[in-house]
C-alpha cells in the first residue's frame, strides 16, 4: 500500500493573526494610556487625527445602543467566524497564500475586537480620516485586518475564479 501523501496545511499562517492581535493590543494599551478621551490630536493636518472613542456595536457603530446584549452577539459571531476561517485554514495549501492571508487577518481582526469586548466591553477606536467636514468613523488596527482580509477574500477567492493547479502553492 502506497503512503499518501499529505499536503501542509495553511495553519502556520495564523502566526499573522496572531501578529494583528499583538499589534492592535498594543496600540490600544497606547491609547488607553496616551490619549485623550473624544479630542481630535492632529497626525496629518486636514486628513488623519489620533480620535479616543469607543464602540459598543459593529461596524460603523451598528446596534451600539442595543443595551449590551449586542457585546455577546458579537464576540459569539466572531469566535464563530473565526472558528470556520480556521478550518477552511487547515484545509488550505500552506503555499496558498491568496487564500490563506486575508483568512489570516480577518481571524486575526475579529479576535483583536472580541479581546477589546471581553476587557473592556467595548471596542477601542483611535484612527480617524477626514476631509474637510467629511469624517469617516473612527477605526482601530483589528477593524483594518479585518477590511483587507474581506477585501482579499473579494479579489482572489470571488473575483479571482478557478486558477490552475500551481505546484509552487501546493507546499
């Protein structure tokens, strides 16, 4: 009988979610200590502030005044989706990093937030971009994995279609 032959899995590739994790807790850690609750600190004069503010939704502050109940919702959907991402992860070529990137950041993202709703009950935002009277809601480094893995999801998994079989992905 023949051995077979098992490919490497993508999971390695959770040490990127871990990477996010570290970085968004450190930076929250830094504006919890540095910054100022609700005042606008300047970082690009007329398009970035330093922005203290907290969200106890999702995105763009979604259910924030649901009572509290919504912190559960979230943190279950986040372990949830993070829980499948990292079993389609273990089922994904370790040299497929199309796949197994944005899967990385996102697991990495949600994880970053559900931190912040455990701890503090709420999600810490600081990073703030505006024009003129034009604000975008503020965000965090999680938030950010988080919309560049759903972006990489997008282009290469939906977008991308049926690539051919490339050996270099295949270990």
């Amino acid at each position: 009988m023949a051995p077979l032959h098992v490919r490497p899995s993508a999971l390695p590739w959770l040490i990127v979610s871990a990477a996010v994790i570290v970085l968004d807790q450190l930076s929250k850690a830094w504006v919890l200590a540095r910054l100022p609750e609700y005042t606008a600190v300047p970082v690009i004069d007329g398009f970035w502030n330093w922005y203290r503010s907290y969200n106890t939704g999702a995105a763009f502050s979604f259910l924030s005044d649901a009572g509290g109940w919504q912190k559960y919702l979230f943190t279950v959907l986040a372990f949830g989706i993070s829980g499948l991402l990292g079993w389609w992860l273990a089922r994904t070529a370790r040299g497929d990093w199309r796949t197994a990137l944005p899967y990385s950041l996102v697991i990495g993202g949600a994880l970053g937030n559900v931190i912040d709703r455990l701890v503090h009950g709420k999600v810490i935002d600081f990073i703030q971009w505006y024009w003129r009277d034009h604000y975008w809601p503020a965000f965090n480094i999680a938030d950010s994995a988080i919309v560049a893995g759903a972006i990489g999801i997008a282009l290469f998994g939906l977008l991308g279609g049926k690539r051919a079989a490339d050996p270099a992905q295949q270990g």
